[in-house]
C-alpha cells in the first residue's frame, strides 16, 4: 500500500518538479529569483505532504503539510525579502563558481545521490526515487553554501538541504511522530529569524554581507 | 519533577526581563542558578535512589545518564552564573554593556540552560530539537559583543552547526525508520526506552548509515575534528562564562547525542562497527590538536583546541568499550567539564586585567593575581592529564582499558598525544603565570565572586583525583550499564 502512493505518477511528477526548482535556484543570477524558486520547492513539499496525509488518511499529517505551506512557503521567503529589502543589498547573487560549472556539478551531484541510494537494496525501487531526490537536495544545498558568496545564499542552502530531508523523511516514513515534527518547524523558524539578525549584524558590522570578510579568525 | 527543573530556568530567564538595574537582575539570576541547581540535585538523587522518571506522557524521561548529565549542567551552569556575575560586572563597570545588555545576557543565559537540560532529559530522538536550540541561543549569546570577530564566529558557529545537526536529523530519520519497521507507526517509534528494547532487531545497513550520519552531525557540535572548525572561533569569541558553558557543557551534551546512538546502533550492528568509527575520529581530533596547541598564541583558543583534544579522548574511551573505557569516558565527561570551566574563569580573570588574548603578551600571573595565577597551574596540570587531579584517572583508566582490550596501537598513539599535548599546553601556561608581570598591570584580583566560582571547581579537580566517594561511583557504574 505504501508502495503505492509514492509510485503514483503524480508523486512522481511533483518530485522531479522540486528538483526542478533546485536547479532554478542554482541557475539563477538573481536573488528575488532563487527565493522564489525556493517558495515553490517548498508548496510542492506541502504537496507531496498532503497526498500522503490524503492516502493516508492521518491527521497528523495534514497538519505537516499545512505548516510547510505556511512556513517555508509563506513565511520564510518573506523574511529572505524583507531582508533584502531593508539592508538594499545588491540582487545578484555573487558565485564563487560560474552558472554552468554549477549546473553540471548539481547533476553530477544528482546521478551520484541516484546510484547512492540505488546501491542500498533494502529499499523500494519507488521510495529509492524519492530518497535518490532528497539525497540530491541535501547535497546540492551543501553545494549552493560553498559556492555563493553572500550570507543569505547560505542560509537558502541549509533550508533547502532541510527541505530535502523533508521530502527523505516523509517518504520513508512518512514523517516523524507530531510532536518531533513541531519541534523541527519551531527551530527551522527560529534559526532563519536568528540568521536573518546575524545578517543584520554582518551588513551593520562590515557594510556588506559577502561571506569573504569573515575570514579573520584561523589557527 | 523534571517539569519544575525545567521550569525553573525558563522562568528565571523570564524574570530577568522584568529587572529594572544591575542588583536585581544579579539577583534574580543567582537565586534562579541555585534554584535549578536544588531541583538538579533532586532529580538526580531521585533517579538514583528509585530508578528512571517518566513524564509529561513519555515525552520527558530521566535516567541515570540523563541524571548524570543534567548533575554536569546544573553544577556549571550554578558555577558560571557565579561567575557571570564578577566578570559581566566588570564589564559593566568599565561600560563595555550597558544594562539592557547586561539584562538580554542573563535572559539568554538561563535560557541556554533550559535548552541544555533539555537536552537531558528528552526521551526521545527529539534530542536533535533541543540540541539545535542550543545552537540558535548560544549563538545569540555570541554576538552579545558587536566586535567584527564575534559576529563572525557566531556565523560560523551558526552555519557550520546547523549542517552538521542536518545531517544528525538525517541519522535521525534513518533510525526512526528502522524503528518503525520493529514496532509499528507509534509515537513511541522514537523513544529510547521503546527503541533500546528492540534495537537488537533493527536492520544492521540502515543502522550503519544511520550512525554514520550521527557521529558526523553531532560530533560536529561536540567538536570531533575534522568538523570542529568552528569551535575554537565560539569558544574564544564568547563572553568568558558562556565560553565555559560551551567547552564544559555543551560539547557533553552533544556527545551524549552520540553515546545514546551508539548504544542503539551498538545492538544493530555489534560493536566493531561502531568503536572504530569512535577511535578514529577521536584519535583524529587529538591529532589535530596537537600543532594547534604547540603553535598557539591565543590562550582562549588554546583551551578550545584543548576541547577538541578531550572531547576526542571521549569518544575513544567509547570506542575502547568495555565497562572500564566507558567508565572512563563517563567521568572524563565530569571531570573535562570542572577542569575546563576552571581554566576558563582562570584566563577570563587574565582577560579582564590585560584586556588582550595573545599569550606573548601575558605574564607573571602568579605575582599580580595570585589567586587566578594558582588556579591556572594548577588548572593547566590538571587539563593535560597530570597526577592528581581528576583528568588524570580518568584518562588512566581509558588507557588501561584500551590496553588490556588490545587496542595497542590506538592506545601508544593516545599516549603520545597525550604527551605532547602536555608539553605544549603547559609551555604556554607557564609562560603565561611566572616571570614578572607587564608594565602597567596593577595587582590584585577581579572580584570575589569570580574567585568563589573557581573556589568550588578546584574541589572537584582535587578531591576526584585522589579519592571517588562510593557514591559517586555507584552512580557512574549505573551510567556505564546504560550504555553498555
């Protein structure tokens, strides 16, 4: 039965779109562009979550898939805006390596998530799909804070990473017991909030927010 | 029970809101130390005395580990309360914050411990919520000194930590799954006293990947090299008090994550596995540690790296296994936690006087504060292992045990580090307290309460070298069955 649900062609679709939208955000030159990307990774999340809840029938997971909408859809993207409204910072995103390299080192990072997680024969051949995807968030994001300069690329890139546990999370299990699940959203929600007045400090501090001035401290 | 302990440091953080000068919110915050203290010391007597508590429908839960490591949190935390007081005074006095500052530290401050005891007492792999909670408080803690260098380790603290507990989260998911798989789509699927007794039973693979991804998460929040990177930045960054809770507690916390994986994982997988993994890693940060402290000039960096080393002497006590190594591990766990907050009250002390952190320019300690000069000695023989103090048996027993388990050459190596860290480290200390003290230093110490707070941790740095009340070790001997 479980099976069932997460080889539907619709689950299927819905998780390649989310990679799509990690390679939009990995293309993109543009802020406001990668937030938005961002936001929609993040519906089709709440998507993915409410088709299992729907199969399912548990009310534990409507609840999920509610708060996905409303916090990584709605709410976080509107803090990154705020951000980026008030300390004017200039819209482009700033690599450390170029548009094309960082599209093909995301698919490279993908066909080896995809072998990776193949290569583990306890799982489904289905939930080996959606686990193959969550593994390539995870490492794309990792990418994406390594290879952009500014401050809130980095914090886009531990939240996508976040959501491809998400996407792992729900597909394996579908979710964690409820009270886990509010536990992670409260601290996803407070770490952005605490990184957005870090960035704050940072732009205060050193007048932009290029991750290359905070490398004083060594040895 | 373990609702008050918990209660009793969100309040006081609470309360300290309300504080209008310098004098209430001192008050307020000791009273609320002591408090939480009282309640810690309860719940671990209790625990002791009649077993594991359960409460607030499963979700809370304490056991002699949980107990063990909320003692270890509420001693510091009542110590560095103390000593927040003297030290945060002073730079109060010298108009380094203002009240509002002074007030948002202690607000913070109480709420870090609420977030450590947390972590205690979470009966549940919702650990990782209460250890990312650390992490987002301490780093506000972090950047309390708008200085470009804190800001910029309280970012680094942030980003790298919040990877590193993704990957925990990831771990975390893996053993749920496998839970699931035993007993059934439970709320229960996550709580160790469910998991631990059917964890023989869990799928051997996902439990290795699981634990991979654990050790890696968590063991960057506890320092394990080479994930540590962050660590000596925070450390040195923070104001002098949260840096011991950080290197005294927080690393605890986040290597108690571990143990209570590995003994899941442990019951999966059998024990190569995992001790090995535990060896190296913790071999790996001793051997990182070593050119840093020998090349080290900054001395709040140097007893960050010194971290590194003992959080890595842990792991491998773990992994050495057996009942010694991890009796070992568990009151090296103690122990690094008195000696460590000791050094650092000592060398916040030498802070405040000298206002700089490079060791070249620090010296004759011992002549213009005698008191803080003779708790660095005495602290810096202790930290690196020599008789008899406290570190001493408890780094003995990991060796003996490594030894007579034949783990011959991870246990010549350990020693050999040990040896060299020893050198090194007490080089720089020795620099730093004999020899005449710098033009323009005035004699005499910081204030009484910083002098008090470093009063009680020489006890136990004493009295633990030379003597473990029965008691003491009837309660290790409870924590090394858990893990075991």
């Amino acid at each position: 039965m479980p099976e069932l649900i997460l080889g539907s062609e619709m689950m299927q679709l819905i998780i390649a779109l989310i990679l799509v939208t990690t390679f939009m955000i990995l293309g993109s030159k543009r802020l406001y562009s990668c937030v938005r990307a961002f936001s929609i990774q993040s519906l089709l999340l709440a998507c993915v979550a409410g088709i299992v809840a729907y199969s399912t029938g548990k009310i534990d997971i409507y609840i999920v898939a509610f708060l996905t909408l409303i916090i990584k859809a709605a709410i976080i993207p509107y803090i990154f805006l705020y951000i980026i409204r008030e300390i004017k910072v200039k819209k482009e995103v700033e690599l450390y390596v170029n548009i094309s390299p960082s599209l093909i080192i995301g698919g490279v990072l993908f066909v080896i998530s995809y072998y990776l997680i193949k290569s583990i024969h306890i799982l489904s051949e289905l939930s080996s799909l959606s686990l193959s995807a969550s593994m390539s968030l995870v490492s794309i994001g990792l990418f994406i804070m390594i290879s952009r300069k500014k401050a809130l690329m980095q914090m886009l890139g531990i939240l996508i990473m976040e959501n491809g546990l998400f996407l792992g999370a729900i597909s394996l299990t579908y979710g964690m017991p409820l009270l886990v699940e509010l536990g992670i959203f409260f601290d996803v929600l407070i770490g952005v909030l605490i990184m957005g007045i870090l960035i704050f400090r940072i732009n205060r501090t050193f007048e932009s927010i290029d991750t290359d001035m905070l490398k004083t401290l060594v040895g | 029970m373990i609702e008050y302990l918990l209660l009793a440091p969100l309040l006081t953080s609470i309360l300290c809101a309300f504080t209008k000068n310098r004098k209430q919110v001192e008050t307020v915050s000791i009273a609320g130390s002591i408090t939480t203290l009282g309640l810690g010391l309860v719940l671990v007597y209790k625990v002791f005395r009649y077993g594991p508590i359960v409460s607030w429908e499963n979700s809370l839960f304490a056991d002699a580990f949980s107990a063990y490591i909320v003692l270890i949190v509420s001693l510091v935390g009542f110590v560095a309360s103390m000593y927040s007081i003297g030290y945060m005074g002073h730079e109060f006095n010298h108009g380094t914050m203002d009240i509002k500052k002074l007030r948002l530290y202690y607000i913070l401050y109480h709420l870090f411990m609420f977030t450590m005891l947390l972590v205690g007492v979470t009966n549940n792999l919702g650990l990782w919520i209460a250890i990312e909670m650390t992490t987002l408080v301490s780093a506000l803690l972090m950047i309390l000194y708008s200085k470009k260098s804190s800001i910029e380790a309280a970012w680094k603290y942030m980003v790298i930590c919040t990877v590193g507990i993704t990957f925990a989260l990831f771990g975390t998911i893996l053993t749920y799954y496998a839970a699931v798989k035993i007993l059934g789509e439970t709320g229960d699927a996550l709580n160790w006293t469910s998991l631990i007794a059917v964890a023989d039973q869990f799928d051997p693979t996902i439990m290795k990947l699981a634990f991979i991804f654990i050790l890696i998460g968590y063991g960057t929040k506890a320092g394990l090299a080479p994930m540590h990177t962050w660590l000596p930045d925070a450390h040195s960054e923070a104001p002098t008090p949260v840096s011991a809770l950080l290197s005294g507690v927080l690393l605890n916390c986040a290597m108690y994550g571990i143990i209570r994986f590995y003994t899941i994982a442990t019951a999966s997988t059998g024990t190569a596995f995992t001790s090995n993994l535990l060896i190296i890693f913790g071999l790996l940060s001793l051997g990182i540690a070593v050119p840093f402290i020998i090349l080290q000039e900054d001395y709040k960096r140097l007893l960050a790296y010194s971290s590194v080393e003992h959080m890595g002497i842990i792991a491998i006590g773990i992994g050495f296994g057996g009942t010694f190594g991890i009796l070992g591990a568990i009151l090296h766990m103690f122990n690094h936690a008195m000696t460590k907050s000791l050094m650092f009250f000592a060398v916040g002390n030498v802070l405040l006087k000298h206002e700089t952190k490079k060791i070249s320019k620090v010296s004759g300690i011992v002549k213009s504060m005698p008191v803080t000069g003779t708790m660095l000695i005495l602290g810096g023989l202790a930290i690196t292992g020599s008789p008899p103090f406290s570190i001493f048996i408890s780094e003995f027993t990991i060796l003996a045990s490594g030894f007579s388990q034949g783990h011959i050459v991870s246990s010549v190596l350990l020693l050999l580090f040990i040896i060299i860290i020893f050198a090194g480290f007490f080089n720089h200390i020795s620099n730093m307290a004999f020899g005449i003290p710098k033009p323009g230093i005035i004699s005499g110490e910081m204030s009484r309460w910083t002098l008090g707070a470093m009063g009680i941790l020489i006890v136990f740095v004493l009295i633990l070298g030379i003597y473990i009340p029965t008691f003491f070790y009837d309660m290790l001997m409870q924590v090394v069955e858990i893990v075991r």
